[in-house]
C-alpha cells in the first residue's frame, strides 16, 4: 500500500512538473530607461520594457522628491504582450512639481508562475535631476536685412545651461558659435535664407539645455524678395554620350538617353548635394577669414545663382533643377583663387561638380570650386586669401573650362555676390560684431573680420 502511495505521489510530481514547467520562466523583465544625462525636463523620454518569457503583466512608474510621490504611469497588460516603449513627459503644473533632486522608479512584473501567486519583477531606481526652466535667449544685434536666397547674421545671449543653439529658417537649421567673445554665453549664428523657402517664413531663434528644455522666439528682419532668371537649355543626345554618359559610373548599355540623363542631372545631384551639406555641417566653430571674399580674378558671371532651369532633350522637357552656384567664365586652364582664408576640408572628384575643392571658412561657411581640371592642395591644408588652390577646366557636367561658384552656410547654397560686397560685409557682419563688443566690451579686435 505504501508502494502505491509513493507511485501515484510520484505521479502527481511528474505530471504537475509536466503542467507548470512551460509557466516558469527564471529572467525577469529588461528595462532601459532612455535618458542621455540625469537631468530631465520637459521633453519627453521613453522607457523601453522587453520580458523575452511569458510577457509582461504591469509596469509602474514613480517619480518621488521634494513634493512627495507621483505615479506617472501604471499599466496592466493582456497576456502575451512580450514589451512595450512607455513614453514620459512631466507635466510640471499637473505634479505640482519644480525643479530639484529626484528619484524615479521603475518596477515591471512579467507573466512567469515561479513565484506561484506573483512573477519575475525588475525594479530600477534612478537618481535625477528635474530641470523645468527653460534656457534664456536675447537678442543682441539689431538691424536684419535678408535677402531671399540670402545671409544673415545673428547675434545673441543664451543662458549658460544651453547646449544646443542657432536659427530655424522654416525646417532648415543653422547652428550657432560661441567662443568668439571673452562672455562664453554670446553666441554667432550665420544663416541663409534659402531660395526655395516661400517669403513670408517666421525666422526663430532657438536654445535647448541638457534636460530637453527648449525656448524660441521670433527674429525681426526685412526681407528683399530677389526674382531669380528662368531658363531652358536643350541637350543634345551627343552630349550625353560624351559628357553625361562617363561620369554616370553605371553600365548604361542598355539605358536611354533620357534615364542617363536624370541618372546624373537629377539622381547624382542630389547626393553631389547631400556630401555638401555633409561637409557644412561639420564646420569649425571659428571665424577664418578676413573682410569681403574675392571673386576669381579676371573672371565673368555666365550663370547666375538659383537659375531655374528646364532641360529639353527632342523638344520634350525631361527635367528641371536649380543652379546653385555661379559661372565663372576666364581662359582656359586658369589658376583658381581661394576666396579668403581658412582649411581645405574636400579635395576630391564629386560627381556633376568634377574635380572639387571645398574651404571651410568657419562657423558652417564653406566655398565650392567646380569643374577643376587639377587640384593643387590637400585636406587639412590652411589657405589664406588669394591662394591658389589649382586650375579651371570642365570635368563632371561642364560644357565648357570654367569655374563652378559656390558659398554655402551649413550646407545651404546662398548668394555669393553678397559675399563679394565689401560694403554688405561691413553693414551685416563687421557692425554687428562690434555691436555686441561695444555692449559687451569683451572681444579681442583681431578676433572680428576687417576690410
């Protein structure tokens, strides 16, 4: 009888085995909360939960200080739900919080029976800072006269607990410099008003700290709207053998006219853009040159900035792109010109724009020269103004030598022939640079560019 006892305890051991194995599970929930420093503000953060096992069954969390506890966020889930990404934002008026030292903590429970009547539970608690104010932002310079297609220049104050700053011109964003006054929280920003941004976009300016919090306020300009020349330019089948076809760096055997065409003209040129914009934004946060850029000695304006341009192969228009950049015509094989100084940070073949060479003036400004027939310099070297940096020819999508143009400010192509004026130089840079030395009394004046 004893026997038969043991047997069927045996039994039920096996079979309840058998039945609650497949409920165990022995890891618990992971949980990341997604925070780049302890402090945190009014920006939202997530808090990613994964359980690998049964799922998960509740999270909860908590954020306890000075005012007392607060749950910010309780869940229940259905079974099955193997992880979750719970997005927090504070709402301080809603707490009752403020700024100070805090803890937030976080507990998440999965599905697992190894405890019998509770499972698997992680709890993490994490020391942090609440930072709800926002960063301060005041405008120095005054007097901003834009041109479309155009630069400006700001300058400004924010707070010291700012790490991120510049200007928005609609979605597109231009950083700014500090660094360039003996008052650390004074800062530069160079920005440009694109040729495609319709006349009427607000311009803000912007400062975010290190929790997240972000303060804006409107810029005040004059806006000069530019209307920008139209043109159609019909291309020949020859020339997109010879010229269009080589530098697509594809097998075009098979191709047409009109895809090898749009291949380069539109296709490459947009990634040709992308590496400038790519190189802008890397821009060294000091100013390097000195007074109005030069214009290539000896040279004409053949094509001018943001022409629009309408491409006509067999009658039939297949394309239209802006030019960006300008032209300049001069005799063949002629020794390129440095626009002013600073370090070559391209010296490469770059698609439409053949052989190219970028400088980096400083403070997301760099110059473009196109269509080089040989490269004289290397990155990393420093050039001065006037320095030569090779010769004009017509490599990548040239018709004939000459040199491709251009000035961009973080990547963003802008006007040159604004660059070119000593006078727009002196009214837009220099006065607003010695504007905030007067009000400030702080900056070295060989630190600020001279004509």
């Amino acid at each position: 009888m004893k026997r038969f006892f043991y047997i069927i305890l045996l039994i039920l051991i096996i079979g309840g085995f058998i039945y609650f194995y497949p409920e165990i599970e022995w890891s618990s929930p992971e949980v990341d909360i997604k925070l780049e420093s302890e402090n945190i503000g009014t920006r939202p953060f997530d808090i990613e939960i994964v359980d690998s096992g049964k799922g998960l069954k509740n999270v909860t969390v908590l954020l306890s200080g000075d005012h007392g506890e607060s749950i910010l966020v309780h869940k229940n889930y259905p079974e099955g739900v193997k992880s979750d990404i719970i997005t927090i934002k504070l709402d301080p008026k809603k707490l009752g919080i403020k700024s100070g030292p805090a803890e937030l903590k976080v507990s998440a429970e999965d599905r697992s029976r190894l405890k019998i009547f509770s499972g698997n539970k992680t709890i993490i608690n994490k020391e942090v800072n609440l930072d709800l104010v926002p960063p301060k932002l005041d405008v120095i310079s005054t007097e901003h006269y834009i041109n479309h297609g155009g630069s400006g220049l700001v300058v400004y104050k924010a707070s010291p607990d700012t790490v991120k700053s510049g200007v928005f011109v609609g979605d597109y964003y231009f950083p700014g410099y500090k660094g360039n006054f003996k008052d650390e929280d004074v800062y530069l920003a160079f920005f440009a008003y694109p040729h495609d941004v319709k006349p009427d976009m607000n311009i803000k300016l912007f400062a975010q700290d290190q929790a997240g919090n972000q303060k804006s306020t409107g810029l005040y300009y004059r806006f000069r709207d530019v209307k920008y020349r139209k043109s159609h330019i019909n291309i020949s089948e020859r020339f997109i053998d010879n010229v269009m076809a080589p530098i697509s760096q594809e097998d075009n055997s098979s191709a047409g006219y009109k895809e090898i065409f749009l291949k380069v003209n539109n296709e490459m040129r947009k990634k040709n853009d992308a590496k400038i914009r790519e190189v802008g934004s890397n821009s060294k946060g000091e100013m390097m040159w000195q007074g109005a850029f030069h214009q290539l000695s000896n040279s004409k304006v053949e094509a001018n900035f943001a022409d629009e341009r309408t491409y006509i192969l067999n009658e039939e228009p297949i394309d239209k792109q802006y030019h960006l950049g300008y032209d300049l015509a001069v005799t063949k094989r002629y020794p390129i010109e440095a626009a002013n100084g600073g370090v070559i940070v391209y010296a490469d073949e770059l698609g439409i724009y053949g052989n190219t060479v970028m400088i980096d003036h400083g403070m997301g400004i760099i110059t473009l020269y196109g269509h080089m027939s040989s490269i004289d310099v290397e990155v990393g070297d420093t050039v001065q103004k006037k320095d030569i940096i090779g010769k004009t020819g017509q490599t990548g999508l040239a018709a004939g030598d000459h040199l491709h143009y251009g000035i961009y400010i973080n990547g963003i192509a802008v006007r040159p022939i604004e660059w070119w004026d000593k006078k727009w130089i002196k009214d837009n840079v220099i006065s607003k640079i010695n504007e905030a030395e007067g009000e400030f009394n702080s900056q070295n004046e060989d630190a600020s560019p001279q004509n």
